[in-house]
C-alpha cells in the first residue's frame, strides 16, 4: 500500500462537486461543513459558484428548524464565557450547537485576535459542538454575507442552536440582529450613569438584556441595576407588544442564571411564533438583505464604471472648493448614469 500517495483522500475530496459537498453536509460531515463556509467565504468567483450551487440544493432538501441567538454586548462584558457554558448546556442536553462570530472589524485588524476570543475550549471539544471563528480580510458586505451563509449550512448539518457571536463595536449589533431570531444584550452591573449611557439604538434591538458578572462581590449591584434597568426598558416599545423585555442576572462565568435565559429563549420564541413574527422575520430578514446587497452591487458596479469614478473623484475637488452645491452634483451625476447606462423610463 506504500505507493498510495497519502494525500489522496483529502485531494479527492477537495475535488468534490457541490452536490456531494451538499449531501455530505446533510450528513453531518464537519469536514464538508467547513469546506462550504470557506467556499461562502472566498472571494474568488469559481469558489462563490460552487457554494451557490450548494445552497441552492440545501434550500431544496433541508428545512431549518433552529434558533438563531445572537449574544452582544460591549468588549469584555462576558459574550464569550457565557456562549461556552450556555453551549455546554445545550450541548449536554443533546442540542446540537453551532458557534459563529460576526467581526466586522476582522477587515482591519484581519481577524488576528479572534482565533483567542473564540476559543471556547471546552465547548469545541464536544461532539455536538461546531465553533467557527469569522474569517479575516472581509469587507463588511463580506462578513454579512459570509456570516448569514455560514448559519444556513450549520443549520443544514443538523445544528439546531446556533449561538452568534457580535465582536467589536457598532456595525456588528446591526448586522447580528439582522440574522437572528433572539437578540441578547449583556450588560455590566454599573452605576446609574452608567444606564444612562447605554446606547439607546442598541438597547432597542434586544429582546432579553442580562446583566452578566452577577457573581462574587457583585450582588448587591447587579441587583440594583437590574431594578433600574428593567425601570428603564419600560420606556420602550418591543415589537411584540405582549412581549415585555426581561432583565436576568447571570453570571456567564459560574453558570448562575443561564437556565433562566434558556427558559427566556424558549418564551420569546414561543409567543415570537404565536404571533406568526418567527417565521416572517427571518422571510422580511432574507428580504431586506436581498435589498441591501443589490444596492451594493448596482453601487460596485456603477463606481467602478471609468468615466463616472473619474467624475465623482473630480466632483471631490469642486466640494473642496465650495463651487458647487452637493445637491447639484447628485443632478449631475444622475444624469451621467443614465446617460452610461441607459434608463429605460425616460
Ligand atoms: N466574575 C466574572 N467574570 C467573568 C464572567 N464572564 C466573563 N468573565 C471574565 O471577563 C473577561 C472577559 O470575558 P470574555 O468572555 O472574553 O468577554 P467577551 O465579551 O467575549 O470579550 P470580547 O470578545 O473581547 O468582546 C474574562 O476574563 C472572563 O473570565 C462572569 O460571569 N463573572
Ligand atoms: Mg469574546
């Protein structure tokens, strides 16, 4: 048997098509799983192909039946720590767990950090567990893109829980309450101005808020942000109007509370799908990200046109010399992309 190269079985299955890739991902073949969010990931135009090919035959023969929890809060607040003993606890109860993260910050600092804030050790040795790091050098169309992709193909290889991780700031708490079902906010035990200083655009996109590190000296404290934050979140309307946002205390770390947010996870659903909101977000979700990146594309494609990227770049200039008003310039340049490209209405 010494003259069988022993690189042969990982080159032929390197050379799979996307049918046997999809099918082998039905399979559960972690192996196949990662292939295809490496594929949904590249950037290469063959590569984007194939993993088309794949989704397309997993919407034909899968049917998600998972939740989608993304877990945000700010750097250090404990996302990390908590989603590997709350995937534990999924896990042991024979969920099975997918793990993702959404770094759109993983373009600049090309994901250099994230491989240590998503280690989750324990968690990642389980065998009901799949961690996957966010891959580095995306742009943030990329990661959206990529991150939505990745959580179908987890869903196809039977994971049921799939737990998302936002890291670093600002766009990814868009971006993660885009894609998921139930959107948990962690916060700290803090002072009063502190919850003041919670961003009002973020604290409106949560459906469960937990102060997280309720544990060691920290009672006292946790217990009184929790009244004064759940004072607060009274000013808010959640969409579901039955739906009054609930403030748990936890402690990610010593597990303290995580059964309550699971019993939290389980009432938003429930009432999410009573209301028939559950299904019909994710449709209005796939929607507006259908939107949102023919919007990209029509601008990619449109910018990188010589004549209007020559135009808009000298427009630059006439803006620095106060010449022109901006509003004129955007007559102008209307004019000049129906004139490159045609309008058919006029
Ligand atoms: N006391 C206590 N410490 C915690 C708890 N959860 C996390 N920590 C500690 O807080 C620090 C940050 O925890 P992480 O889980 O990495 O926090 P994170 O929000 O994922 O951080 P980034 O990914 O960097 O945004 C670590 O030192 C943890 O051990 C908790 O419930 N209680
Ligand atoms: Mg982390």
């Amino acid at each position: 048997m010494e003259h069988i190269n022993p690189s042969y079985r990982s080159k032929s299955k390197s050379n799979r098509s996307a049918t046997d890739i999809a099918k082998a991902i039905i399979e559960r073949d972690r192996f196949a799983l990662s292939k295809a969010i490496t594929l949904a990931e590249s950037n290469d135009l063959s590569k984007r192909q194939i993993s088309t090919e794949i989704a397309d035959y997993l919407s034909n023969h899968t049917t998600p039946t998972s939740i989608r929890i993304a877990v945000s809060g700010s750097p250090g607040v404990g996302k990390s720590t908590l989603i590997e003993n709350w995937g534990l606890q999924y896990a042991n109860q024979g969920h099975r767990v997918a793990v993702l993260a959404i770094d759109p910050s993983s373009s600049v600092t090309h994901g250099s950090i994230l491989g240590d804030k998503t280690r989750m050790e324990a968690l990642g040795q389980h065998p009901n567990a799949y961690i996957r790091p966010s891959a580095a050098g995306l742009t943030l169309g990329g990661v959206h893109h990529a991150t939505r992709e990745s959580i179908r193909l987890c869903e196809s290889a039977g994971y049921d829980i799939i737990l998302i991780e936002t890291v670093g700031v600002g766009q990814s708490e868009t971006m993660a309450a885009e894609m998921s079902d139930v959107f948990v906010l962690l916060l700290l035990p803090g002072a009063g101005d502190e919850i003041q200083g919670i961003k009002r655009g973020i604290v409106e996109l949560a459906d469960i808020v937990a102060i997280n590190k309720a544990d060691e000296d920290r009672m006292q404290l946790a217990t009184e942000s929790a009244k004064s934050y759940r004072n607060a979140l009274g000013l808010y309307h959640h969409p579901i109007i039955e739906w009054r946002v609930p403030v748990a205390m936890i402690s990610g770390l010593h597990g303290f509370g995580i059964n309550q947010l699971t019993d939290q996870v389980n009432a938003f659903c429930t009432l999410s799908k009573e209301k028939g909101r559950f299904k019909n977000k994710r449709i209005k979700q796939d929607i507006d990200w259908l939107y949102k990146s023919i919007e990209q594309e029509i601008g990619q494609i449109i910018t990188s046109n010589p004549k209007i990227s020559a135009t808009l770049e000298s427009f630059k200039n006439l803006i620095l010399e106060g010449k022109r008003s901006t509003h004129s310039l955007i007559y102008e340049l209307r004019t000049l992309i129906h004139q490159t490209f045609g309008n058919p209405t006029l």
